[in-house]
C-alpha cells in the first residue's frame, strides 16, 4: 500500500494516506500498520497535519481533530460512526447498547467498527463486548490490535472499567 505518511505511536505504527474527493485533498484512510512497515515523511501538508494532530491526541486525549475525511462507507456505518463519535472521552459503550441506540444488532455494530477507515478519529475504540474489552480493527484475539485498543482506553483514563468487564 501507498502512504502519504507513516507515523511512529506509543503503541505501534499508523499509516495515513490521502486522497482526492470532490477536487480536494482529504484523508482516506488511517491504519494501524505492522511494526516493521518503515516510517515515511509526509508526502503532502495534509498528511503533515494529520500528524500534528495525533500528536497532540497522544500528549492529551481531549484533543479534538479537525480533519478533512473522505465521506466512506454504508448508511449504517455512518449511523454507527456518528454514534461512536458521540462518545464522550473517559466513557466506552458496548457493542449491544449501542445496537439498541441504532436499532440494529451487535454483530453488525462490530463489523461498522472493524471498517472503519478513521480509527483514533473515530474513536472506535471505545466500544467494547459485553463482557471484555472485545475486539480491534477486526482482529478478536489478544496481540497487537487488541493492545493498541487497550493502550489507547488506558490514554483516555478508562481502562480500569473495561478490566472489570474482563
């Protein structure tokens, strides 16, 4: 894959790539890459800000982005996207609960979550299992996704609530 930029986190590695969309540069895609994808400069200045800004989300996690997205995905993702953007930094919500607020079910929540293209941005990280800190950028098991998202819920102060679900 073509990145406009590869970033070094705390937790591992993101990728952003930029694209064209209605004759301007957005963001395509953020992705949480393998470790041993090599880090890359910012090919352009939107890249560079996507940079900056989650620079500022890993010093402080009340940072609110201001990113351009590229408008993606399904009519329900996008309920569920809007849905998990609504939820509040320090609090997480579960995959059923939020099934409920949208009138759809769990499963389908979880796959809006693995798809989407905005994770950190997006924030669905905070949306967990019934009964764990669930699944990651649609991988289930412990390992490398899963401690991005535990990493990330320790950042925003509310890992001690999904490990009592554990």
């Amino acid at each position: 894959m073509t990145w406009s930029a590869v970033m070094q986190a705390p937790f591992g590695k993101l990728g952003i790539k930029t694209g064209i969309c209605d004759d301007s540069l957005m963001i395509q895609e953020i992705f949480y890459v393998s470790q041993d994808t090599p880090l890359q400069h910012p090919t352009n200045a939107l890249a560079q800000l996507a940079i900056r800004q989650i620079e500022h989300y890993l010093v402080d996690p009340s940072f609110t982005f201001d990113l351009p997205l590229i408008p993606y995905g399904t009519n329900h993702q996008n309920r569920v996207w809007r849905e998990i953007s609504g939820i509040p930094l320090g609090q997480v919500t579960t995959y059923g609960a939020l099934a409920k607020a949208i009138k759809s079910a769990p499963r389908a929540v979880g796959q809006a979550c693995g798809s989407n293209p905005y994770p950190i941005v997006v924030p669905c990280h905070r949306v967990i299992a019934a009964t764990g800190i669930g699944g990651f950028a649609r991988h289930d098991e412990e390992g490398y996704h899963r401690s991005i998202k535990t990493w990330l819920l320790q950042h925003e102060g509310v890992i001690d609530n999904t490990k009592k679900r554990s």
